[in-house]
C-alpha cells in the first residue's frame, strides 16, 4: 500500500458525514485540515482523543483550520458519539475503508491473540492547497493533540 507522503498533495475524497452531508475533502480548501484515524467509537482512548481535540476546537478554529475525524463506524455510531461527548466537529465514515487505506492506516492488528484489520491512530495535517505537511502515525493519545496544535502554529 503506497501511504501519501509529506510534500504530496492528497486526492480528493468524498465520505458521509455526522452531518448528514456527503463531505469531500475539497470543501477544505484554504484552510488548513487535521484529519485524524480512530479505531471506533465509545472505547476510552478513542473517547479520550475526541475530547481532547473538542477542548482544543477553539484554538484549531482560531488558526484557520479544521478537525474531521475517521473510523469506520457507522454515522449512527457516530451520531451517539458525538452526542455524549459534545464533539463540535465532523466525524465522517469509512466503512469500506477506502479512505483509510489511501491514507495506510488500514492494517492488520492484533489484540488479546487475535488478529484483526482495523484502523491504526494516526493523524495528518494538510495545508490551505491540499497538500500533506505532517503525518503522526501509531498515535498515543496522551500529548498528540497539544503536539498538533504546535505544529498547526508553525506552518
């Protein structure tokens, strides 16, 4: 799988929404975009990443960019997600995982002996035109979005 790279300029997706919308990366253009891959919603890290990027909404927002996030829940899921945690951002979905794999998140993991494909915490930054500037791969929650937020400063 050729992961998009840092200096690449990322292709165009179109997923549903928590919205209820279809939302294609392009809508994005100009502003700058962390989209960032969870596992699934309700378990503690992915609940505990969410609300970290929800109590950092305001700072995104205020550099002039946007926060989406992927799993490849379904957008009921996503919508019962969104309501206990009060995200204020879109959370789209991947269930066929397309998205996912163009990004090569998409792996095989393994928990408690078994082996499964899912999708691996990670998250990326694209700037105003589109184009990948910084990727955080095999993500531990604990820091990341305060480590984003730097990177977000800087571009």
């Amino acid at each position: 799988m050729n992961a998009i790279k840092i200096g690449e300029t990322v292709p165009d997706f179109t997923l549903p929404a928590s919205n209820g919308n279809s939302v294609s990366l392009s809508q994005y253009r100009g502003r700058k975009v962390i989209l960032y891959f969870y596992p699934k919603n309700m378990t503690s890290a992915c609940t505990q990443e969410a609300c970290e990027f929800r109590d950092a909404h305001e700072r995104i927002v205020a550099k002039d960019a946007v926060i989406l996030g992927i799993s490849a829940d379904s957008l009921e899921s996503h919508a019962k997600f969104i309501a206990k945690n009060g995200l204020p951002f879109l959370l789209l979905s991947d269930e066929e995982h397309k998205v996912s794999e163009m990004f090569g998140v998409w792996q095989l993991k393994k928990m408690y002996g078994r082996e499964f494909m899912g999708i691996v915490r990670s998250t990326f930054l694209i700037d105003e035109a589109g184009v990948l500037r910084e990727e955080w791969r095999k993500v531990r929650v604990k820091g990341h979005v305060e480590a984003a937020l730097q990177k977000l400063g800087t571009e």
